[in-house]
C-alpha cells in the first residue's frame, strides 16, 4: 500500500539512462533557478520602507538612491558569478571556489551559510507567499502557519517528482508573475506621465528630511540588498543544466539579472511616486496594484501571480540545496545519504531534509517573514563575500589572459559585499547574531562527520603488511527457550556449519531448570546444553556473562563465536505484540559487543 502511495505522489522509478532528460534549457531554468531573485521583488523595496517609515513619509525619496546602490551591488554580483560559471562549470559556487582558494574552513563556512540560507529561502519564500495571500483574503490571517506548512509539504511532493516535471510546472506561474508586474510598472508609469496620479503624495527628490542618518541609510541599504538573494542559485546548479551547461548557465544569469533590475526599479519607482507606506496587514505591491488598477481582475491577476511565485520560490532551495548538500557528501563533509539519487533521478534525500528543516523554522517563527529576511540576507552575503574573495585569489596565483579586469571586477564586488556584509551585523546585530554561534558549530559539525568518515575508511582499508588474523574455528551459541520446531531449524542449522554448538538454556527456578535438561537429554543428546540460573528473572545478563566466557576461552585458540538467536517471524505484524521480543533484547545488547558475531534465523509462521 505505502508503495502505491509513493507512486500516486511521486510517479513511477526512472531508469538511470534517463539522465540526461532531466537536465535543463535556459527557458525552464530561468524559472527554477531565478524564482528566489525575482520573487525578491515583492519585499525588497518594502524593506527599504520599512527602515524609512521610522522617519516618516518625507524619508521615502531615499529609496530612490537606494535602489540605485543595490542595483550597482547586482551587476558586481551578476558578473562576479558569470566568471566562477565559467572558471568552477563543475557546480558548488561559493563553496567549491572558497575551499580550493581559501581553505577547508572557508569553504566549510561558505557551504554551511548556503545551506542555512536555503533552507531560509524555502522559510521565507512560503511565508512571504501566504503573506501575499492573506492579504488579498484577509479572513485567512489566522492561519497564516497551517498555510505556510502546507505549501511547502505541496513543493517537496512536487520536486520529488523531478527536475524536469516540477520546472515545467513552475515556469507557467514564474513568467506570468514577470508579465503582471511589468503590465503593473507599464499601466503605473502611463499613468504617471498622463497626469492621472498626482504628484502631491510623495516628497521631491533631495527635500531635507529632519533626523535622517548614516546609520539608518545604511540599514535601509542593507534591507534593501535582501532583493539580491538567489543570485548566487545559478552557479551552484551548472550540474542540472542542458550542454554546454556553463554557456547556457551563464545566460540565464544574465537574463536573471537584467530582470532583477528592471522590475526591482519599477516597483521602487512606483512605491516612491505613490507615496506608499508599509501596512501589517497588505503588502507594498497590493498597494500599489490597487492604486494603479483597483480591485480589479488585474488586481488579483498581480497578486494572485505575486503569491505564486513568492511561494514557488523556495523551489530555489530545493534546486540548489541537494546539489550543495551532495558536493559536501561527497567530500565526506556531510553524509553519504545524500549522494544518492531517488526514483525520480533527484537527490530525494536533500529534498526531504530541507522541507522538514523549513517546515520547523515556519513553525519556530510562527511564519513572520520580517524575523526571517535578516537572517536569510546574512546568510547570503557571508558566501557572496568569501566567493569573491577567492576568485581573486585565483586570479592573482594563475595570471590569465585578461586576469587584471577580472580581479578587479571581484575586488569592487568583494569591498561592496563585505561592506554590506558588516552593516547588517551593526544596523541589524538583534536580529542576526544568532549567526556568529551556529555557523561554527554547523563547521565543527562537518568536521566532525568528515573525521569519523577518515578513520572508517581507515579501518576498511586493506593493509598488506598486517593481515587479518586467521579464523580456526567456530563456536556457535544457541539460546533456547523451550524444544520447539524454531529450537529444531536453528540447531540442525548450526549443527550444518560445525560441531561447536552450545544450547543455553536461562531458568528462573532449580525445577524447571532439571525437568529442561531432562527433556533435552530425551531429544537431542549430541548437542552440549548449558543451563544457567537467574535469580533476578532476567535472559540477557547470565547469557550476557556466559558468552563473554566462551568468547574469551575462544580468542585464545582464534575460534570466534557466533550467537545463533531462534526468531519466528508472525503471519501478521499485529501478532507480534501478542509474543515476547527477547530475541530482539538479545540482539540489540549483543551487536555492539566487538569480538561477538551476531545471526538471526527466521522462522515463518504459515497461519
């Protein structure tokens, strides 16, 4: 039954010659991997009002300059990761490029912060899509984290079922999304220079503003940069695109990024010029859509596609994180779970994991995207700073043709980055200090998973000048609880290996314990039984003491001992809770024992 289930949700296994169907063209991948960028959107000029609202209305004229100086920070951003498309086609991003120029930890912490962020991208994505929602519909507002965990329960089915399957599906919502908000700035602009808005709403460019500061245009810079997160999406997932992958990654970067500008502008421009302000309960772009449309079907058309993709922007996360997550594996920073590919040819583990992780920090923030986005941006620019900064160390140790333009390019989009970098930790150090303690212990906890993985491979590996002892014998131990037909199977089939068999035998009181042996006489004469007392009603200890006996008796002459444990195995699963699990008591005790080798003989019950 589950199996049936598993294919309804997910669809049928692919074979794994079925690859390279999964791969993608620039116009699918533009609308799996560019989601995130431009779902951004939709908070990032609010962000910027949201820091100058606490001024008032009249400060809204800076969002104009601001705008300007995030979109400076874009073009660094767009042709710092066009070069490491090119220079790392392998995938990986930050990651790859900050451990091979950096250093192990670099990279670590690259990865570290890219994972936390995807997960922060799925987080924030779905919150900030039910934000979307529950405005146009503001009876839902209660059950704004039922929505959220819903919604992303619905995206994890959906990337289960495959690259290609789910980017078909979600490139339909992702380009009406663009089309609606360009129809927005298009019928908002027209409108401007017709004379049907006013100009009265909004301050002039340039007006003085009283107790305006370098501090808070820089925080308001900062916020505004979170409309950059995703950028870097593209060259961690070189690996999913058609040939010739990092040409073709390249373009949708650019294509990425010329729409990043032009719609983040328009929606800037228009909130400027409509003198829109901040509310709880409706989001800046409804506002904006209702001055320039009403409540019209272009209204809900632009919320409805806004809500989409808000929500389908965590689809980001789930291209990039398994990719992430799997280079990490593979260096054995991470486990090995997530090396492995699904039914569907994904990296179904990965996928998994971030749903689960996402669903919980909904749940943690009770689905407030404005508790999430210092975080999620934080997250963002500490790989964005150690990418760029390890592609100048690249340029400056190999020299090639060009070198001096390229490192100069990483050397503004290394300053820009750090910069912002270090006024979300001054201007937002509240909300996003819980950063500096768990990226050193995700570190410390890579480090960890990659010695244990050494030291296994270590103890696995063949070593020609200390060979492994030679085995002289076997002795097989037998616990019995009674002379029953699993009793039978199990000793006629230790008997079938050696002639070093022992039946143990725990009684719990000096009468059973003779009418046992008694018996066992009668049946079975040529096997030794050992009877052994209990005075506190307990199977494992005397057999526990008893096999440590044997075993140490056994190493002196190279015999190992194997413990032989009699399992019958119900018709029915229920039917298990009507018998006695010993036999699992036993198992579990003795498999850690190191000099003790531990087998189960089924036997099946018919009826």
């Amino acid at each position: 039954m589950l199996s049936s289930v598993k294919r309804l949700l997910i669809g049928r296994p692919l074979k794994s010659t079925a690859l390279g169907e999964q791969k993608l063209n620039i116009f699918k991948a533009l609308a799996i991997l560019s989601s995130d960028a431009l779902s951004s959107v939709a908070y990032g000029t609010e962000q910027i009002l949201l820091v100058l609202a606490t001024i008032g209305a009249i400060a809204y004229w800076y969002s104009i300059p601001i705008a300007v100086g995030v979109l400076f920070l874009l073009a660094a951003l767009i042709l710092s990761y066009r070069q490491i498309i090119f220079s790392y086609p392998q995938g990986g991003g930050a990651y790859v490029v900050s451990k091979e120029n950096l250093g192990v930890n670099s990279g670590l912490l690259a990865g570290g912060s890219l994972l936390v962020d995807y997960i922060l991208t799925v987080a924030v994505s779905v919150s900030a899509g039910t934000d979307a929602i529950t405005s146009a519909i503001p009876t839902l507002h209660p059950h704004n984290v039922l929505i959220a965990c819903i919604l992303v329960v619905l995206i994890t089915l959906l990337n289960l079922r495959g690259l290609t399957e789910s980017a078909t599906i979600l490139s339909y919502p992702v380009y009406l999304f663009v089309i609606g908000l360009f129809i927005l700035i298009g019928v908002g602009i027209y409108k401007i220079m017709t004379g049907f808005v006013p100009s009265a709403p909004h301050a002039s460019l340039g007006s003085p503003v009283q107790g305006i500061t370098l501090f808070l245009l820089l925080r308001a810079f900062a916020s505004g940069c979170s409309a950059l997160t995703g950028v870097e999406a593209i060259s961690n997932a070189i690996p999913n695109f058609k040939d010739p992958a990092p040409n073709n990654a390249a373009k949708t970067l650019i294509l990425m990024g010329s729409l990043l500008a032009l719609l983040f502008s328009g929606i800037t421009f228009l909130a400027y010029y409509y003198g829109i302000s901040p509310k709880a309960n409706e989001t800046v772009v409804s506002q904006i859509a209702r001055e320039t449309f009403g409540r019209n079907y272009l209204y809900f058309f632009v919320q409805g596609t806004t809500a989409l993709i808000l929500v389908l922007a965590a689809n980001t996360g789930y291209s990039a994180f398994p990719l992430l997550a799997f280079n990490l594996a593979k260096d054995k920073y991470m486990p090995r779970m997530f090396t492995i590919r699904g039914d569907r040819l994904g990296y179904s583990n990965g996928i998994v994991s971030l749903g689960i992780a996402s669903i919980l920090l909904i749940i943690a923030f009770s689905g407030k995207t404005t508790q999430l986005i210092p975080l999620y941006a934080v997250g963002v620019f500490i790989p964005f700073t150690l990418s760029q900064t390890g592609m100048i160390i690249k340029w400056l140790r190999e020299k090639p043709a060009g070198w001096v333009a390229k490192l100069t390019a990483n050397l503004i989009g290394t300053i820009i980055t750090f910069t912002v970098l270090m006024i979300f930790f001054i201007t937002k150090f509240g909300q996003v200090w819980s950063v500096l303690i768990f990226l050193p212990i995700i570190v410390l906890f890579f480090h960890r998973i990659h010695t244990h993985y050494e030291a296994v491979g270590e103890q696995l590996r063949l070593d020609p000048e200390h060979p492994a002892v030679k085995i002289e014998g076997n002795v097989i131990i037998v616990p019995v609880a009674g002379i029953t037909k699993v009793v039978e199977n199990s000793i006629n089939y230790a008997k079938s290996i050696t002639d070093q068999v022992i039946a143990v035998y725990v009684s719990f009181d000096r009468e059973d314990e003779k009418r046992f042996e008694e018996k066992w006489e009668k049946w079975c004469p040529d096997v030794r039984l050992v009877t052994l007392q209990s005075h506190y009603r307990s199977v494992v200890q005397p057999l526990r003491k008893f096999i440590d006996t044997v075993e140490h008796k056994a190493s002196e002459s190279n015999f190992r001992v194997t413990v032989l444990i009699p399992q019958f195995i119900t018709k029915k699963s229920w039917h298990n809770i009507l018998h006695n699990q010993s036999s699992l008591l036993i198992r579990t005790y003795l498999v850690y024992k190191k000099k003790v080798i531990v087998a189960t003989l089924p036997f099946h019950f018919k009826k």
